[in-house]
C-alpha cells in the first residue's frame, strides 16, 4: 500500500490554513508567463488543468503547490460533492509524482479521514511521466470515488461499512458529502476543512453507529 501523507505531524488541512493568505485564485483566462525550461512541462500541465474548466487555487504566488476543486463523479453517492484537492509538485515532475489529498472531509476506504492522505497506487507506483495533472481529475480520482477498494484501506471504519451494509454505507458517504463537501462550507474564508457543525452532530451520533466510526472523527 502506497500512501501519500500531506503533512508530517498534523492533519495536512491545519498545515493549509497557515498559508492561505498568500493563496491567488486562477481560473480559465490565465495568461502564461515566460517559462524556464526545467519547469516548463510542470507550468504547461498546470496550465493545461485551468483549461481544462477547473478552479486552481496557487499558493505562495507559484505553480508548484495548489488546489484544485474536485467535483464527485455523476451516478455515485460522491455526486454534489465538492472537495479541495491539495496537489504538491516535486521538482523531479513529471518524472516523480504529485502529492495529492482532499483538504475536506470525504467518507471513502481509501482515504484517510483526518489527513486526506490517498491510497492510489497508480499515483506512486505505477506513476509515469505520460501522465499529467489532468489525468489525475479526470481519470484516476473519479476512479478511486467509483470503484473503493475496501481489501487495502486507509479509512477501516468505511471499508468495514461498504463490506458489511453498502446501503448503508452510500448513506454515510452522502451525510459526508452533505457536511462536509458543499461549496458554502469551503467558500467561507475561514475554512479549515472541519465545521461547528462537525462536533455537535458527532456527539450526537447514535448508538448504532459507534461501532463504525469508533474514534475516527474526534
């Protein structure tokens, strides 16, 4: 199992939150600037992603750390979700892959609750330099939401659940998505990923759940 960890000692989200007074918001529009040939693939493929319709949010005035809005795949319990993708790029990219995790909460097997850290294989071990950024949004992101694979996961509490009730567990995913992955959660300047509404409901969690989600939300 290959895992993309997003900070060292802290959830990645709280990390975030530190820097994002220097975050600009790019969109589609975004006029190119004279580029250096070792990051000249890495500004084209950050590039090619703004065309592409998506929202890029850089930090630190740069092209090699930023986020990106996530849209769960249509026909899965992920749909209306929206999720701030946190993509770090290494100097050796393309030829060393991006780090990548989701900055909102999202209920998945393969997803780390607290950290947003992925399991995707095909982001580490199987990474090549013919893939670019845009096939990680539109390829093997709404893979991962379509086809979770609960024998390899970072989340056990989801795993268990979509193994033992997958209703119940697509219920769980859309009170995530609910709570967590509304555009008005993230549009809010000062969020973090977590809310107010976080605590009380899962103080207020039933019984019925606890053996599911056990300590994962504290």
């Amino acid at each position: 199992m290959h895992i993309f960890t997003l900070s060292r000692t802290q959830p990645f989200h709280k990390t975030i939150k530190k820097k994002k007074k220097n975050n600009h918001s790019w969109k589609i529009g975004f006029n190119s600037t004279k580029m250096s040939s070792p990051s000249k693939r890495r500004d084209m493929d950050v590039m090619k992603l703004m065309m592409s319709d998506y929202t890029v949010e850089t930090i630190n005035d740069g092209l090699s750390e930023f986020n990106v809005e996530f849209h769960g795949p249509k026909e899965s319990p992920y749909e209306g979700g929206v999720w701030k993708v946190h993509v770090e790029l290494p100097d050796a990219y393309p030829y060393k892959s991006p780090s990548i995790g989701f900055l909102n909460k999202i209920f998945h097997p393969n997803v780390d609750e607290l950290s947003g850290s992925i399991c995707l294989d095909v982001i580490n071990q199987s990474w090549s330099p013919m893939f670019d950024l845009s096939n990680i949004f539109e390829v093997f992101l709404p893979q991962l939401l379509l086809y979770p694979n609960p024998a390899d996961p970072l989340n056990g509490d989801a795993a268990s659940l979509m193994l033992k009730d997958q209703q119940q567990y697509e219920q769980k995913v859309k009170e995530y998505c609910e709570r967590y992955a509304k555009r008005e959660k993230f549009e809010n300047p000062s969020f973090d990923g977590s809310t107010d509404e976080e605590i009380s409901d899962n103080e207020s969690t039933g019984s019925a759940n606890d053996d599911i989600l056990g300590a994962a939300d504290p």
